[in-house]
C-alpha cells in the first residue's frame, strides 16, 4: 500500500499529476496533517507530496514510527530535494520510490529539536541563502558581490563550543555553518570531503578570518570553477566532526535553519542516526566508500584569548593584527638586540673604516666587505617596528642606536680622511654624491627584505643586512669623508643619499610589517601622534631626493644626444652643488676651440636656465 501524503491545497495537483503516475498501483490519498486515529497497513509507503516546513513535521513522526519514505519534489521543498539527494523531476522521483527494492536508513541532523535537511547558518557566514538554493556560477558571483558590500561592517562574535559535555573551545567566528554532508555552499562544497549520509557525524565551518583581505581572497578562489575538493583547509577555518554539539554565547545568537531566520542563546545540534527510512534513491547513500566516521576538531588557528576579545570589540580589520602574546619572543628580540652597546659601536667603527679605505683605493670588493660587518639592522628593524605597533621604547632605542652609529661612523670617516693625505675625488666616491631612482629601488628593496627576514624564521637575518648595509654604509662613509675634507658638497649629497636612503628602509620596512600582521589592535592617540611625525620626518629626506632626482633626470633627458653647432653631446652626468655640475663628452669632427666650448656652455645654460659649472671630455669622430 502506497500512502500519498499531501496538504489539502495540493489535492487538485496530486490528483492531475501524481496519481496518474500510480494508476496500476494500490494507493490512497491521505491529507496532512495527519489525525490521530489514523492507522497505516503493515509495509506501508508514505509518498509525500509537501513543502519542507510540513516536511519537518511529517518526517519527525516518521522516524519515531519507522515509516518507510518516499520524496516527492514540491515547489516549497527544495531544501529536502537538495538535502536528501534526491531526484528534483516528479517522474523520475515516482518511479524511484515504486521501483526501489531496498530501504537506506539515513541519519537525521536536528537543531535544538527542530530537523535540518541542508544546513544551519549561525552569524555571517557567505554561505547559501534561500534565494539561491539551486546555485550554479552566475548565482555564486551575484552572492559574491552582495557579500562585498558587507565587508567593512563585519566583526567577530564570541562563541562557547563543547561537544559532550566536555569544553572544544572559546573562540571567535563571523559565523558557523553545520552541514551533515557536503551541500551546494559556497564554503562547505570545497572543504569537506569522504562524508556519507549515515555516517552518524555532521560537520561545523567555523569562518573566522582575522582580516578582511583572506577574507576576500578566499572568496575570490570560491568563485573559480573546480569541482574538487580543497586539499588543505584555509588558516582561517576551523572544522569539526562530531555527532553533538553545544553553542553558547552571553548574547542571544541569530541563525537559520535551511533559511528560516531563528533565534536562540543555546543551540544544540545533534544526530539521530538511521532514523529515517528511505525507500528511494538518494545520491548520497551510495558515498559511503573511504567515508571518515571517527570524530576530528581543527581548531589550533582559531583566535583565543586576547585576540579573540579584541576581535569581538571592533569592525574586522582589513590588513592583518596582531596582539603582543602573538609575536612575544620577536618583541623581545628586537628589543634586546637594538639597545646600544659596546659590540654595536665596535662593528660599526670597524665597518666605516674597512669602506673607508674602499672608497679611497676605489675598490669594489673591499666595500662589500664593510658591508657584511655593519650591525645597522637591528636598530632600524626595531624602530620600524616601533612605528607600526607604536612602540615608545622601541621608537626611542631604536632611533638613539641609529643616531649614535651616524655620529661614530662620520666622526671616524673623517678622523681617516684627515690622516690620508688625498683629495681624489674617485669613481666610488663620485658614485655616491647624489641619489638616483636605482637607489631608491635599493633602499626600498632593502627595507621589505629587513622585515621579511625578521617575521619569518629560517630566513638567515645577515643576509638582510648585507642588503641595508649597501644602502647605508657607503653614503655614510663618503658622507664622513667630506667632513673631512671640509667640503660641504660632498658631506651634503652624500648625507642626503643616507638619510633619503635610511627614510626608504624605514618606511618600507613598517609597511611590511604591516602587511604580514604586526600591527596591534589597540591604537592610542599618543601612537598616532608619533607614528604621524615620524612618517612626516621620514618624508622630508625623500622629498628633497625626489625633487634632485626628477631635476637630474630633466636635465639629463634634455642633453643628452643633442646637438649644439656640430658638436653632439654624450654621457651626461649631473651632481649638485653651490653650483650644478654638468659632466658631459663633446663628439665632433673636427677640434673644439676654447671659443666654442664657451658657447657651448653658454647655449647648454639657456637650455636648462640656470647657471652651470661645464666639465668636459672632448672627442673626435673619424
């Protein structure tokens, strides 16, 4: 005997579409609600016919009476089509239930009593709503975009997990999503896998991105067509297998079951498993080959503590943050290692000297070398720190250390200077007397590479000195050696190549940091003040170098291969001074007069407007 359960509004559709499907079998109507003298034959089938919430309340009397069920797809029921795994096509579905020789035993995921055929959603979790039940791509990126206008008003909700009565975690989530097997989610249909029907589990995604931008990447590769599952979990997902489960949370807690809004300060999920009986085929009783039944929590990346209550407080940021438990043993590193002390100031000394001497003898190798001893690392890497976390010791350590090494480094540059008795302007020397956009790159470079080297262990932190230390130690020398000599252009541009150079660290260095999620959650108004002064400190040098740089390179561009009389002018160099210095070669054909290189000179100073000092190699072409 077939049972075909409908509600009385759905008689006029049964009897049009249903029952003719079923004329050569013994059937009868039966309306739902079902009263309570009602009494089915034995080895009965109830076909129904309903929406998903009668659904609910039919399958829940079903599973307490051992019922055998048959689905039929309904224009409300799509959840349970979705949810049970089976056919969405009446005919097919029909024929299902009458040719089925087998009955499957499926497991019944509720929620503080209530069933649920595809999923509970609990706060914003970017999942699948009600609109978009059948969801394929179009409807995955019309979801996505709505989702990007909720992004700055996001924030973390605290949440007491337990499962049996023993504590899993208290952590802080946007929101959960408890599926009882993979669904056509944004989320859960990339990251769970090997789950069966009755496998007497059901699975909970905890979404608890600690910044908006994973939060967005993830969502971006969400959207790319794949079928497969995602191998490696996201940091920023927890995911746990259990067969119970306990929220709480101090506040009432706003969540849906299959879509209906609900509301409540408790929510138990639990399994009753092989409740239902289903005489039908469903897609997911045949998956039960390598299914996982043994119970797993992931919860080691969640935030706890005093991360997940500075998490709870504010909107969620959209770069990284970091609380100083976190990152504890490298504050106290680089603290440590940036106060001043006796090994700094001899390395420092003996660093200068070494690229002293380089600079004079105008070698490569022994430059490099000075280099590799220069400890400036460590006292930049804290300052930069200093001015992302607004750390007032690390700001003052950090700045006094560098101070002190400038004022050693070109007293002893200079103390060199005055004992060797040479006034020889060399390549090397030259080379550093103004800065270029390839220093700039060096520097920027350098500052990036400094941070990187101190966030990530197993990165060899020399090697980032080594990279600094070519931007600083070279300018700074020369810088020393024009105190020497007493000669305010050569102190000033190389001077101003250190600073420009020593800024570009900073700032790149403090922007990596930021970045990677050094920043803190808290910011006092005091650390806005300096982390503002500093910046505007830091820009002065930049400023004054952009400025020489884009006056060099105009200078530069206008000179260069052009042509004055029949002389054409090659290989222009600038350098700044009391008066702008124009090294230049003269091509020509024939000699070049005294005459003509005053007319030269004269022609080049209207070109750019303004005075000039002309130093000139003259050649002849054949």
């Amino acid at each position: 005997m077939y049972y075909i359960l409908h509600h009385p509004e759905d008689l006029e559709k049964v009897e049009n579409n249903v029952l003719p499907l079923l004329a050569n079998f013994n059937s009868t109507l039966v309306e739902f609600p079902i009263v309570k003298e009602f009494s089915p034959e034995e080895d009965a089938t109830f076909i129904t016919y309903l929406d998903d919430e009668f659904l609910r309340q039919f399958l829940v009397l079903a599973a307490k009476e051992n019922w055998p069920v048959g689905v039929l797809p309904h224009p409300g029921n799509k959840y349970t089509i979705k949810g049970l795994g089976i056919s969405g096509n009446l005919e097919e579905a029909v024929t299902e239930v009458l040719e089925s020789k087998e009955t499957h035993n499926l497991d019944i995921l509720r929620c503080n009593g209530t069933p649920v055929f595809q999923s509970v959603n609990i706060g914003d979790v970017f999942a699948l709503q009600e609109d978009n039940v059948n969801n394929n791509f179009t409807g995955e990126v019309l979801t996505f975009l709505r989702n990007i206008r909720k992004l700055p008003s996001l924030t973390h909700k605290s949440f007491l997990l337990s499962a049996e009565g023993e504590k899993v975690i208290h952590t802080s989530a946007l929101g959960l999503i408890i599926v009882e097997h993979p669904l056509s989610s944004v989320v859960s249909k990339r990251l769970i896998s090997k789950s069966a029907m009755n496998d007497g589990m059901f699975h909970v995604l905890i979404l608890s991105p600690q910044n908006i931008f994973e939060l967005l990447w993830f969502l971006l590769r969400s959207l790319i067509p794949n079928g497969k599952t995602m191998t490696v979990l996201p940091s920023f997902i927890g995911q746990l297998k259990t067969s119970q489960l306990k929220i709480e949370d101090k506040q009432e807690i706003d969540y849906t079951v299959d879509g209906i809004p609900q509301k409540a300060q408790e929510i138990v999920l639990e399994i009753e498993h092989e409740a239902l009986i289903l005489k039908q085929a469903s897609i997911y009783t045949t998956k039960t080959e390598g299914a996982d039944v043994k119970k797993s929590f992931k919860t080691g990346r969640l935030p706890t503590g005093q991360k997940r209550d500075e998490l709870t407080k504010r909107k969620l940021p959209f770069l990284p943050r970091a609380t100083t438990e976190e990152f504890e043993d490298l504050f106290k590193v680089l603290k440590e290692n940036s106060n001043l002390s006796a090994p700094y100031i001899i390395m420092m000394v003996l660093s200068t000297l070494i690229a002293t001497f380089g600079l004079f003898a105008n070698s490569s190798p022994v430059i490099i070398g000075a280099m590799i001893l220069a400890p400036i690392i460590t006292p930049i890497v804290a300052f930069s720190m200093g001015m992302v976390r607004y750390d007032i010791r690390m700001l003052k350590t950090g700045i006094t250390t560098i101070l002190v090494g400038t004022i050693v480094s070109l007293l002893f540059a200079a103390g060199v200077t005055l004992m060797i008795p040479l006034k020889l302007l060399t390549s090397e020397i030259d080379a550093r007397l103004s800065p270029t956009l390839l220093d700039m790159g060096i520097a920027v470079a350098s500052g990036v590479a400094a941070a990187y080297a101190h966030a990530e262990e197993g990165i060899a932190k020399s090697l980032a000195g080594v990279a600094i230390a070519v931007a600083l130690v070279p300018p700074l020398a020369v810088a020393g050696i024009g105190i020497g000599w007493w000669d305010w252009e050569v102190f000033s541009g190389a001077f101003l190549l250190y600073l420009t150079n020593l800024a570009g660290i900073i700032m790149f260095a403090g922007i990596t940091f930021l970045i990677l999620g050094f920043a803190p959650f808290r910011r006092a108004k005091m650390g806005l003040i300096y982390t503002l002064v500093i910046i505007i400190l830091v820009m002065v040098p930049l400023s004054l170098s952009f400025e020489r740089i884009t006056q060099e390179a105009r200078i530069t561009r206008q000179l260069e291969g052009s042509q004055i009389e029949q002389v054409f002018l090659k290989d222009v160099k600038v350098r700044f001074g009391k008066r702008l210095v124009v090294s230049l070669r003269l091509v020509s054909t024939d000699a070049i007069e005294p005459e003509d290189m005053q007319t030269i000179k004269t022609r080049i100073e209207e070109k750019i407007g303004q005075p000039i000092t002309l130093e000139v190699v003259s050649a002849m072409e054949f």
